[in-house]
C-alpha cells in the first residue's frame, strides 16, 4: 500500500481525497496553485460583504441522504450547518416575469395554468420529478452482493430514470410540449442540449429539500474540509503549483513545483484535466477518452460575475434569470442579452446588518479579459469598473435605488476563476451535461502510468459539489485498497 501521496489541487475533491486518505493512515500532502482552498467552491470577502461564486443548489444537503453522509465524513457540512431551501426561483420570458415554485404540487398547478394544452405531458414531468425525488442516488458502486441488492431496492427510481432518459436532451423532451411558453420556461430550468435527466434530477433533488443552499456558503463548505484535512495531520503547500507529475518506468515516482522535486508513490491529479495530460505529463502519456472530450465536448462558457453590497436589503428573491433586450456588452465586441442575478440577503452572514449582497452572473469571453489582465493590469480594473456601472445601471432600472445603494463592488472575470484554479478554457464545471459525456463513465486512471488517479469535475461530466467530494472519496479508497 501507499505510504505517501500527493494531491494535486485543493478544491473540493482534493480536499475529500486527502482527508480520506490521513483517515486511512495514508500521509498525503496537497498542493494548490491558488491562495486559498476551495477551488471553484470559492467566494470573495470584501469589507464585510460575503459574495458566493459558487453555490446555487447543492445535491445533498438533507439528513440521511447518502451525499449527506458523504459531506458528513469531511466536514463539508458541519451538524449544526443551517440549509436554505429556496420556495421558487424567477425567471423573465418575453417581458413577462414568472416566479416558478420549487414545491411539487404548486409547481404542477402553475405549470397547468401556463400551458393547460399540456395536461397529460405535465402530469407525466412531474411525476417523473416525483419519483427522482422519492429515490435515492448512488454515490459510489456496490462492494458485495448483499449492497448490490440494497443499491437495486432503494434505487429503482433513480435507476429507471436513467435506464429511460439518459440518451435524451432537454430539447428532445420538450418536443412533447405544444405550448412555446412552456418550452422556453424548461429551457430556463436546463439549457436545451442539457441531459433531460439532468432536469429531473435538478428539480428533484430541489423540491425535496435535498439541494438547498448551507449557511456560511461556498468558504463554509472549503474552511471546514480544511479545518478537518489539517486536524487530521495533512499538509497543505499553497501558491504552488505542480509543474510535473515524475514517472519512471511506468510509475509514478514524485512530483515538481517550484524547481523542487518532491517523491510519493503515488499522486491523486485532482485539477484540470488538460493541464494534468498535457503539461504536467508533458503529453507523454494518453488517456482516449479524455483527449477525446476535450476536443469534442462541449464545455461550461467563461463566466464574470459583478458583485454589489448594498446598504439596505430590498427582500429580492433568490435568484432570477432576467432579459436584456438592450444588450449587456461584457467584453469588446461581446454582448449577451440575459443575466442572472442573485441575492444573499437569506444568509444573514453575507452582509453587515440591515445590508445585503448581490450577484449578476453572465457570460463574458475568456481571451479578451485574460490577455488584458496580463497586458495591461491599469486597463483591466478600469474595464472591470466600467462593467460594473453599466451593470448598476442596468439594475436600477429593474429595481429603482439600488445604484444609490452600492457601497462595494467586486467584479470576478474569466481571468479571475483561471488565476484561482486553472481551468481549461475557462469551464467552471468541466463538460456540460449532455448525454452523451453523461453517459462517459470516465476512467480515472491514465494508460502506461500507475500510481495516478485522477479526480474531480473533469472525470465526472457536470461535475457540482457532490460528485467532487465522492470522487475524491473513490480515488483515496483506490489507493486505500492497492487499487491502482
Ligand atoms: C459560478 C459557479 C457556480 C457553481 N454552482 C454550483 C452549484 O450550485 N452546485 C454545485 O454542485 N456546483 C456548482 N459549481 C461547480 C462546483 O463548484 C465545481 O464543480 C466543484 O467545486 C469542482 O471541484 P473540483 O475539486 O473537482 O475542482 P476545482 O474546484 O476546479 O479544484 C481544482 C483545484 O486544483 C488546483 N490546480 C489546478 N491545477 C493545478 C496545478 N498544476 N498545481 C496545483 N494546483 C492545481 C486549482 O487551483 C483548484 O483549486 C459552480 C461553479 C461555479 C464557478
């Protein structure tokens, strides 16, 4: 068995990877290019205002679910972690806004009242949410007959949903709908190339209180796994990024960061999947269904996200897809026509008293930003700023005062989240959801290298919270059992 490992990355599957491992007297040591742990579960402090770049909904957060037990193991959520359940989200089509309610049967009513036409094909959405939510998910494969025969019996929900949908997109499912409304408000839900089974589980996992938002937020979340990982004897290197995984005679040997060699028998690569083939193996070794996806599946789109604190809250509800006919320009030459904006002023820790905080989260192109920042570090804050205030503008008119109310403004670009954890192209979520990566059970081992497991988002297409911390979880038991 491995007595040393190195993990690289500190994002949420490094962290679960690691602790995992020192809970299986493993010593392992994690580097982390970034400052600060999380990864992509990640949020800025600014002058008493928490703003969340990550965390919408997260699968698991109800007691007695098996991600919630996983998120247990690590700390990811504490006993005592306070769950937000949002009652609707809101979304704006043509002009009009619909508060769409994350409760089964108000759900089922508004959706008849939208589209009546629909009756039988809504009678039948919804009980298929129903019955997703009804079962529990899978967070790992059986190890003996006897979990075999547990997995089939508590899953067979879950299980015929995925036998029945996993080849179809969200777009091939709504061509049941006559109602164009009704298929532009699904859309809101899941994009349209988006797994159909995706949808469900998204709305499932919502309306059963089994995805809700923890208290404290993404730095909640990343400091307790910290806090446990470091408790448990881990060593975190930050601000260090792993140059080369060593491999001699078909094993891995060690690692370099900084021009130091540092050796291990064996290396969890819980980061960026094109970095970990392309550089830090220096293309040397092939894994074909990877080098594959890279090439050919699509990717989440770079984001930026403008955040506001505000010096009084103006009860706005969770979150809401809003339109822009007039166009928001996020970048020279690239203008999108939709945002969505968030508030926290559920979470009474993200804000001082009696303010609040809030978040507009749109595309913007990864190339521009990044070049500008290296460029031109002037340029790139008065551009960031210049954003913000037509952003603010543009709130205001939605929501009158809310310009005047601005006391802090954060603006996170595309180059933000690559200096923060190195993503390819910018996709915040490895590749998007759609059927057929869903349907990739990616290997997590790389031909002609043992000793390496890879980890994270980018071997579980959608990545998300849960699947990061299961799968670190997989790849420390990997090691745990010699599996490698
Ligand atoms: C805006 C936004 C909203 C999201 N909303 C949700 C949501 O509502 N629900 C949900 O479940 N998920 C959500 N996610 C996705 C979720 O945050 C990620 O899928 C998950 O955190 C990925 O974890 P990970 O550990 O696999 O990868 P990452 O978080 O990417 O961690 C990888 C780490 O490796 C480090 N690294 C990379 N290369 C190297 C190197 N060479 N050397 C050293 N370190 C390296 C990086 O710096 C990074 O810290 C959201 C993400 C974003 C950005």
């Amino acid at each position: 068995m491995a007595k040393k490992v190195i993990i690289i990355g500190a994002g949420l599957a490094g962290l679960s990877a690691g602790i995992h491992l020192q809970n299986n007297g493993i010593e392992s040591e994690i580097f982390e290019i970034s400052g600060q742990v999380g990864g992509m579960c990640i949020a800025w402090e600014r002058q008493g205002y928490r703003f969340d770049g990550c965390i919408h909904w997260m699968v698991g957060t109800k007691k007695g679910d098996n991600f919630y037990n996983l998120y247990r193991e690590v700390d990811a959520l504490a006993e005592d972690t306070e769950i937000y359940n949002s009652d609707s989200i809101t979304a704006e089509i043509d002009g009009v806004l619909y508060e769409i309610p994350l409760r089964f049967e108000q759900f089922k009513a508004f959706l008849l009242q939208l589209a009546p036409q629909d009756e039988k094909s809504i009678e039948q959405f919804c009980t298929e949410v129903a019955v997703f939510a009804n079962s529990s998910m899978p967070t790992g494969a059986p190890a003996n007959p006897a979990e075999f025969f547990s997995f089939l019996k508590n899953n067979s929900g879950f299980m015929s949903l995925a036998g029945k949908y996993m080849n179809t997109s969200v777009q091939e499912y709504t061509e049941r709908f006559e109602s164009p409304l009704l298929k532009k408000l699904v859309f809101h839900l899941m994009p349209p190339e988006f797994s159909y089974f995706g949808l469900i589980m998204m709305l499932g996992t919502r309306m059963s209180g089994n995805a809700g938002y923890p208290m404290g937020g993404a730095l909640g979340v990343a400091n307790r796994m910290k806090a446990k990982y470091i408790s448990l004897g881990g060593k975190l290197n930050m601000s260090t990024r792993v140059e080369r995984i060593v491999v001699e005679n078909g094993r891995v040997t060690g690692i370099v960061a900084k021009g130091k060699t540092y050796h291990c028998d064996a290396v969890v690569a819980a980061c960026d999947a094109y970095d970990t083939l392309n550089n830090m193996l220096e293309g040397k070794f092939r894994h074909k269904q990877l080098d594959e996806m890279l090439k050919t599946s699509p990717l989440f789109d770079p984001l930026v996200l403008i955040s506001f604190g505000l010096n009084k809250r103006f009860n706005l509800p969770y979150a809401t897809d809003y339109e822009c006919p007039e166009g928001l320009e996020t970048a020279p030459g690239f203008t999108v026509n939709g945002y969505n904006l968030r508030t926290f002023e559920f979470d009474l820790s993200a804000a001082p008293e009696g303010c609040s905080s809030i978040m507009v989260m749109t595309g913007a192109p990864l190339e521009y930003w990044e070049s500008l920042r290296k460029t031109d570090i002037e340029k790139y804050r008065a551009e960031k700023a210049a954003l913000a205030q037509r952003v603010a503008e543009l709130l205001d008119k939605r929501i009158p005062g809310i310009r005047e109310s601005i006391v802090v403004t954060d603006v996170a670009t595309p180059a933000t989240y690559m200096r923060y954890a190195n993503l390819y192209k910018g996709s915040w979520e490895g590749f998007v959801p759609i059927p057929k990566a869903l349907r990739t059970n990616i290997k997590t081992s790389v031909e002609g290298v043992k000793g390496l497991v890879l980890a994270g988002q980018w071997v579980n297409a959608g990545g998300g919270l849960c699947t990061a911390v299961q799968s670190g979880k997989s790849a420390a038991l990997k090691i745990v059992k010699n599996k490698l």
